[in-house]
C-alpha cells in the first residue's frame, strides 16, 4: 500500500471510510449483463480496445473489484440483473484504462507521489475523504479523527483494508481523469461576437405572415419515389445514420400458463381456507401461514380508496365477516374484515366529463362552459352519462364512462374536490365545475366517507403445476423439429393458430431484454453469434428452446447490421417520407413560382390549399413559428428580409412556405456580454465531460466480443 506508507513518511495522517461510488473510476453504464460460461476458445478475449486486447482475466479482476465495492456497498450478493450492471460497468473501466491512458501517455500527463499525498491530507483533499472525516455539526474537516483511522488502519477488518486499498489504486486514475477533461474544457471559448449575435438572437422578436402549402395537400400516391433517389438521398445525409450493431429476428412465445385444472386445484385449497378463516382465532396469524410469500400482511386501516376493487363493491362492510374468494390477475383472495374506524382524510367516488377550451381566449372560455351546460342539461333530461362521457370527454377516462373511482381528499384539483366532498348524497352536481383543466361535468356516485376498516387478506396465486410447465415445453420442442429455416419455421408457425410470430429489429449487442422479454440476454447473445453447440449464428439458423420466466421461446435469425452507416433497406420507410417531401416540395414551389401579387392573391391563384396566416413573437434563437412547430429556415428568412418584402417559395419542416415579415424588433436593453459569454462558457463546459467520453470511445474503435461469454 504504497500510498499509505508515502503519507506515514511525510505526515502521519489517514484516511478512512471512503465512500465506495470512488472505489472504482467508471464511466456510465447501462443494464446488460447475462450469465458467465465456461468457454474453450483459443482467444481468450472480451474485446478490443484501441488495438489491445481485454483479457477475459483481466476483465474478471476488474469485474470482481465491482462486485466487491457492491457488496460493501449494499451489504449483500449482487443478483443475476446487477451482474449485468456490474460487468458493463467492468467494460467501462476497461475502456477507460486502455483508450484513455493512451491520450495521457501522448500529452505526457501524470501524477506524483506529492500529488496523491495532497489529495489526502493536504491543500487539497478529495471531496470524499473531507466527507468521511467533517465534523457533522461544522463541516469542517476533523484532522483527528483522520489521523486516529490511519493509525488503526492495520488493524481493521480486512476487507475494510481492502477496500481502501481499491480507493488507494484509483485517485492517480481519477486525477489523470481530472487533469485531461479540464484541459479541454478550459480551452472552452466564447468570442464578444458570439456573445452579441447569441443575445441578438434570443431577445429579437418579429411579426410575420406567411403562406404554407402543406405536404399532405399533395397524395401520397401521386409522388413516386425510386431506389435510386433513396441511395441518393441517404449518400447526401449519410453522417445522419450512423448506427451501431445490430440483429433482427423473428420469434415466438409458448407461454407456461395455468390451466382451468390448476385453477381448480388452487380453488379446491382457497375454498378449504374461506371455512377455516371464518372461525380462525387469530386473523392476521392465520393470513401470514396461508398467504404466499408476495402478500405480507398489512395492518393498516384503509379507506374505500386504498381498497381492492371486489371488496369496494361490498361496501359497507361487516367486521367479522369474509369475503370471497375472488379470483383476478391470476390471484384467489379471501378477506376478512378485523376492525373499523373513522379516519383523517375522507374518500369519495365520482365521475366526470371534461370539456376543455380550444384555446385561452375568453372566446374560448365561454365557448367550452356553453357545450359543458349543453351537455349537462341532456343528462338531466334523461341522456346517459357514461355514453355523454364516451362522446364528448376529452380526457383518458371516456373508455370507462368518466368514471375516476375512489380517491382521498388531495388527489384531484382544489376546485374539483371542493365540489365532490361538498355533496352529501350522490348524483349529478347541478352546474359544471371549473378548474385549470377546463369545465367538468361531475357525477358524484358515492358521497364522501371517512369509513376506515382494517383486514386480513389470504391471497394465493394461481400457478401452473409441472405438467402444464411440461405441456408448453413439448409444444415448443414440436415447433423446433418442424423448423429448421427461416422459411419452415414461418409455416410452422401460421400452421398453428395458437402461435404468433412476433419481430424485434435492432438488437443491440449488450440488450437484455427483446421487446417485451425480459430477462433474455440468452437470447441476444445467440443472436450475436454465440450459437448453441459452440456453433455461428447465421442468418436463417433457428434456435434451440430458450427458457425465458414462464414461457419458451424459439427464434430464428432473419438480418445482421454491423456498425457502420445504415442501408436504405434498413430505414426506408423513413427515407421514403424525407424523400417524397423533397419531391413534392419541387412540384409545390414549380406551381407557386409563376404567381404573383400579395400572399392572399398568390394562395387564391393557387388553390384552397394554400393558406395564409400570420404569427407574433417569433425569436430568431428558437426557429419556432407557434401554430405551425419547428421552422428554423422560415425564422430564419424572416429575419433576412425587410419589413414588408417577401421570400421566395422554399421547402420547410411541415411544406412549402413564402414568408414576409411584418415587423422585426431588436431589444433595446445593451447586451452584457461578459454575462452572456460566461453563460454560453457554462453550457458548453456542461456538456464536455459525456463529449469527450463518446469522442475518446469512438477514436478507439472498440470491439465488444463480451457476448463469448456473457
């Protein structure tokens, strides 16, 4: 432990409890992961870095240095899932170790003994170490205490030495870190004339009207779009499709679900525990031993809005009395009912039709309140109010008929709950009720209660026995003998109507979930090339049963894109629409180039699709026009021309537009520049740290070969 013994030489002073996020210098990480296998390859490698290899040991050290941190961290094993987690996080370290010391070693970058002495008990101590050794009341650094824990150091426990050793080896690689980022940062510049443009184009503002022909006036089937145009269009924008990696398959899923009989079996035990339940001498004793381990027992009194939906439908309930069995979401429950009281916070039940204002004009404000009245006095001459709801709503509750359910006081909007909780019976509130979200038509269908009960849930889950597990496993072993290309296993599949072939494009080599399956690293690595037998996925290799959860799952490998730029097959749909707009952006501005006069008299020359309208406070620096989005070429137009004078037809976001300006108004307030610049300095430092990471990362061109063995 050279470091301990160069600050015992110099000073004496320790350091102690280091918080273990610094143990380890990572960088980032997503969650992969998947489960370690032994491997007989004659290279032993996880990947390349920079032209070096990682060595499968090597990375298992630093793999083993995370999961050691972890455990310390977090007093316990990590599970499968934060293996995954901690391997990327492995992998990060490894980049950092090879890619970044590579651009230290060319600027001759390093740190002393000196230096590593100082960040500990020097002018300069690392953020850590203060936080460890702070007087809690002060939060000044106790010089004692630091000094006490380095003195007592040989004494701990070894992995509390251990652990500072971790930290010992990584503040000269945090330093070097330090030292390269704010190099560059530094070197971050904001010119005056940046500073005054950038302020220009924030606190400018123009009045303007323009004319749009939207790319939807003109059909679809009326522009034909060719392969050539799209590799054309693709080679011009190329630095736009960079991707990374990737598989497409198809796949299907058996999935292991309980059968009626197991759902028998399971109601046979409920119905068994209903009897003994009503009679049991101790409820909440008698909930632990029979529930399953998922369903604690919970003590707490609840109101109407806390409770499962079958018992709501019981209310009142009788203390005493059980209710059930109810079987829903593959769950049978039994209640009973072990006490009642009043609590704090009322609970009510109402429904509701919302009708929100087309804008904020009074205008429309008055508007929306006349069609809530209308609407209103239909219900109170007899109309339905869950199909008022389903017809005019505008909210997400029209698919249940404006039903909210149960909620506690605190849950909806001042103005709406005043109203529900000032009824005293249900039924319809006599006038619409306003709140920030517009006017509500609000049925109170239960009155407010403040009715509390306390009860003992037995709750056993409904799950499939060995045989039924067994059934689906032999369902998916017949579709695997059936296919054995990309082209039998779809006819297996469309053969069998209980089947669905489902697709997911993309995969990414450290994915661990494909679409909805989680947990499917497995999966993605055989897609990657980690094959079964030892043998090469290849597109149109189908695979062996993968077991993933409670269900199985066989694939088969249909595309393969590696790093690169994409292929016009790959985004077409998407090339198709850029390159249609450009297409019918020619045809738009051919025809609207031979007319002439003010934009009204152009927009009537050319057709009723064309359409004229103005905009205010439009600001250089965000290229937004409102009402029409994002239109940074208009803005920017806009701002090039005088008052009065209009732009050629050009091609913009949402179609082909002329613009003319109708007033451009510079602030009169004098720029601040050293503020602005000061400002600009910060945002651009801000994002250097995750730029220079991704820069450095993508100059190394990096291999990751990590599924060989995870």
């Amino acid at each position: 432990m050279a470091l301990i013994n160069t600050i015992r030489e110099k000073s004496g002073w320790a350091v102690g409890a280091i918080v273990i996020g610094l143990l380890l210098f990572m960088v980032g990480g997503d969650l992969i992961g998947g489960k370690n296998r032994l491997f007989n390859r004659n290279d032993n490698s996880v990947g390349e870095v920079a032209g070096e290899k990682v060595d499968y040991n090597d990375f298992q050290n630093t793999l083993e240095q995370t999961k050691q941190a972890f455990i310390a961290q977090q007093g316990r094993q990590p599970d499968e899932a934060t293996m995954g987690y901690l391997r990327d996080q492995a992998w990060n370290l490894s980049i950092y170790r090879i890619a970044f010391k590579k651009e230290f070693d060319k600027l001759g970058l390093k740190v002393t003994d000196d230096e590593l002495t100082d960040m500990v008990q020097g002018k300069n101590i690392n953020p850590s170490i203060r936080q460890a050794f702070s007087d809690p009341k002060t939060g000044q650094l106790d010089r004692n205490k630091l000094l006490s824990y380095l003195q007592n150091l040989d004494k701990l426990p070894p992995q509390a030495r251990d652990a500072f050793m971790n930290f010992e080896n990584n503040l000269g690689p945090e330093r070097l870190s330090n030292k390269y980022n704010n190099l560059i940062k530094l070197s971050t510049y904001v010119t005056t004339a940046e500073a005054k443009r950038y302020d220009e184009a924030q606190t400018s503002q123009a009045s303007l009207r323009y004319l749009i022909v939207p790319y939807f006036s003109v059909s679809d089937s009326a522009v034909k779009v060719t392969d050539e145009q799209l590799q054309a269009y693709l080679d011009a924008h190329k630095s736009r499709y960079k991707v990374e990696e990737g598989r497409n398959i198809e796949y299907v899923v058996v999935p292991v679900t309980a059968s009626n009989s197991d759902s028998a079996a399971v109601r046979k035990d409920i119905d068994v525990l209903t009897t003994q339940f009503s009679t049991a001498p101790n409820d909440s004793l008698f909930a632990k031993l029979n529930s399953d381990p998922d369903f604690p027992y919970n003590p707490a009194y609840l109101s109407p809005a806390d409770m499962p939906e079958k018992l709501r439908q019981q209310l009142p309930l009788q203390v005493g009395k059980v209710y059930g069995p109810y079987a829903e979401n593959g769950v049978y429950s039994i209640f009973k009912v072990t006490g009642q009281k009043a609590g704090t916070q009322p609970a009510a039940r109402a429904s509701h039709i919302l009708i929100k204002p087309e804008g904020t004009t009074p205008e429309a404000k008055a508007a929306a309140l006349a069609k809530a009245k209308d609407i209103l006095a239909k219900i109170k001459g007899g109309a339905d109010f869950a199909a008022m709801a389903r017809q005019y709503g505008t909210d997400g509750t029209t698919a249940t008929g404006g039903d909210l359910g149960w909620f506690t006081q605190g849950r909806m909007v001042p103005e709406f709950e005043k109203a529900v909780f000032a009824a005293t019976s249900a039924g319809l509130l006599p006038n619409p009720v306003e709140t920030s979200f517009g006017y509500h038509i609000i049925k109170v269908t239960a009155p407010k209660t403040t009715q509390t009960y306390q009860i003992a849930a037995v709750q056993k889950k409904i799950t499939p026995t060995d045989a039924t597990r067994e059934a689906a496993y032999q369902k998916a072993q017949e579709l695997k003998g059936e296919a054995t290309d990309l082209d039998s296993f779809r006819k297996a599949v469309a053969k069998d109507k209980s089947l669905q072939k489902q697709e997911a494009k993309g995969l990414g080599r450290g994915d661990r979930a494909v679409n909805n399956l989680q947990n499917a690293r497995e999966l993605v690595r055989w897609a990657y090339g980690a094959g079964q037998g030892g043998k090469k996925t290849e597109v149109g290799d189908v695979s062996e049963v993968f077991e993933i959860g409670d269900q199985y799952v066989i694939a088969v490998l249909t595309g393969q894109r590696e790093k690169g730029f994409a292929d016009v097959a790959s985004i077409k749909p998407e090339l198709t629409a850029l390159v249609r707009n450009e297409l019918k952006a020619k045809q738009i501005i051919d025809k609207l180039q031979s007319k002439k006069g003010t934009l009204e008299q152009i927009a009537a020359a050319y057709g009723p699709t064309a359409q004229v309208k103005t905009a205010e406070n439009v600001t250089l620096g965000s290229g937004v026009i409102q009402g029409l989005g994002a239109e940074p070429v208009a803005v920017g137009k806009a701002f090039g021309l005088k008052p009065g004078q209009k732009s050629a037809p050009f091609q913009g976001e949402q179609g082909v537009l002329i613009v003319e300006p109708v007033s451009v108004q510079k602030s009169a307030a004098k720029t601040d520049v050293a503020a602005v610049r000061k400002q600009l300095t910060t945002q651009r430092s801000a994002r250097l740290d995750g730029a220079i990471y991704e820069a450095v990362k993508d100059k190394a061109n990096i291999k990751d070969e990590r599924t060989k063995f995870f």
